[in-house]
C-alpha cells in the first residue's frame, strides 16, 4: 500500500489571502487554512512529491520531509513550481529527476535558467535532472499514468498512480482521459469555488466529472477563499468531501497494469 499526503490545497493565493478579512480568512477552523497545492505518495521505500509551490518549505518542515526520491509537476503555473528553490538542501547528494510535460520543463528551465547554467555559485544550487514525461512511465517505484486535462486552453496533466488518481486545475476532463480513469476508487480533483470559472472547475462541476469515474471516494482540493469548510461540506452528495491540508490517503499503488522495461 502507499500513501497520498496532501501538503496543500488551496489556490494561488493560498488561505488565508494576503490583505483580506473575510470570513473564510478570518477563520478560526483550522480546515479554513490552506497552503497551496501540493501533495506527496510516500512508500516503504519512495518518497515522491507532486508539485513544488511557494509553500514547499514550509510543507518540508512541517510534514517532515527531509529527502525526495523524484518530483512529478501537473503544469508550469507559479502556483505550482514556484517552490523548486527551496530544493536545494534535498539535492545535495545527487540530482533527483523532474518529470513533466516538455513544455513544463521548458517553462521550469527558463524561469529558472541560473539552476541549468552550470555556472557555479556561492551557495550551490538545486541539482535537477529534467525528464519529460507523457505516456505511463516507472517513477521511483510506482508506475504513474499522465491524465491529459485542460485548464482552460492550456493541456496540463493530472496522474493515477494505481487505484488512486490526482488532478488539480482542470476545467475539462477529455473522454480519453476518462477512459483512463476506469477502476480507480480514491480520486482528489480540483474545485475552485461555487461559481463557475473560466480556467477550473467549480465544486458543481468537479461533482460532476467525479461521478463520471469509478471513484468511491472523492476528495474535492485548490480551494479557493470562497468556500467555507463546514457551509460547503455540509452541501455535499454522498461519496464527495473537501480535502484539507494533511490528510492522508491509503492507496493500492499496484492495482494498474506495471509498466516493463522502464524506470526512473
């Protein structure tokens, strides 16, 4: 069995946000408090992170984190790689691979162009091994399956790793990629907020998608400061809850077809 951990589940600005004062923000209830979105599948063995965002250092510390067999991003958006500094002082003993879309490596190898010059500096800097990644693929230990979904016009990728799948800042989910979500029964998908967006699904709308799949269990993540923990729980169909900072899920990381003759 593995375990997901989510590190993270809110939105771009995290919650509480920067200058606001409503009543989410405000908030006494802990599940209100949302580091942006990220998660980890741990193993006996592996320890693979989903994401890197600005938060990455303190979700480190405050999960324990204090080695990464690889890293696996969803899309290029600052949200989401923003953290890939602070991965430094977890690379010092080798290069630990970063899979992703060619396009998101592209993205992570312009914005952070001084970690790929080769040129030395005074205080080190992060060692990456860039992979790109877009067909099932053996990463440190676990086959991991790209689900291609679009976030507004852009093509990001969740993934399913066994029975379990992940998605975060879709706003459509394609019939092939539907497809490859057959069989799972752990599913967190992202969703924004009440109102409909342009770029991701509304909770309405992840509601919809999750039970369009096999999911027994759907955890709904990147909240945004709109949605009240306990209001909005309360609201929810059978099957269907928010995800909060922390939780934890346990997984059949084997319960997909092996991918042979690869690794990573």
């Amino acid at each position: 069995m593995a375990l997901l951990r989510l590190l993270g589940t809110g939105t771009s600005d995290g919650i509480p946000m920067l200058g606001c004062r409503c009543p989410v923000c405000t908030s006494a209830d802990t599940r209100n408090r949302r580091l942006r979105t990220s998660a980890l599948v741990q193993t006996q063995d592996e320890t693979l992170l989903i994401d890197c965002g600005p938060d990455f250092r303190q979700q480190a510390l405050l999960y324990g984190i204090e080695r990464l067999s690889a890293i696996v991003l969803t899309h290029h958006h600052a949200d989401h790689i923003g953290g890939i500094p602070e991965l430094r002082p977890l690379s010092k003993t080798g290069p630990v691979s970063l899979y992703a879309s060619p396009h998101t490596n592209a993205v992570v190898h312009s914005s952070f162009s001084y970690i790929f010059s080769g040129k030395p500096t005074g205080g080190g800097l992060p060692k990456l091994n860039p992979v790109n990644i877009s067909s099932p693929t053996a990463v440190a230990g676990l086959t991991l399956w790209p689900l291609p979904v679009m976030h507004g016009e852009d093509l990001i990728h969740g993934y399913r790793i066994g029975d379990m799948a992940y998605i975060t800042d879709a706003s459509y989910i394609p019939e092939e990629t539907l497809s490859l979500l057959r069989g799972i029964k752990y599913l967190v998908i992202n969703a924004l907020r009440e109102k409909p967006h342009a770029t991701h699904f509304s909770i309405q709308e992840a509601c919809a998608a999750a039970a369009r799949t096999t999911a027994s269990q759907t955890w709904l993540t990147h909240l945004c400061h709109m949605v009240d923990h306990a209001q909005t729980e309360a609201s929810l169909p059978a099957g269907i809850s928010l995800a909060v900072d922390g939780l934890e899920i346990e997984f059949d990381e084997t319960a997909f077809p092996a991918i042979r003759g690869q690794s990573g």
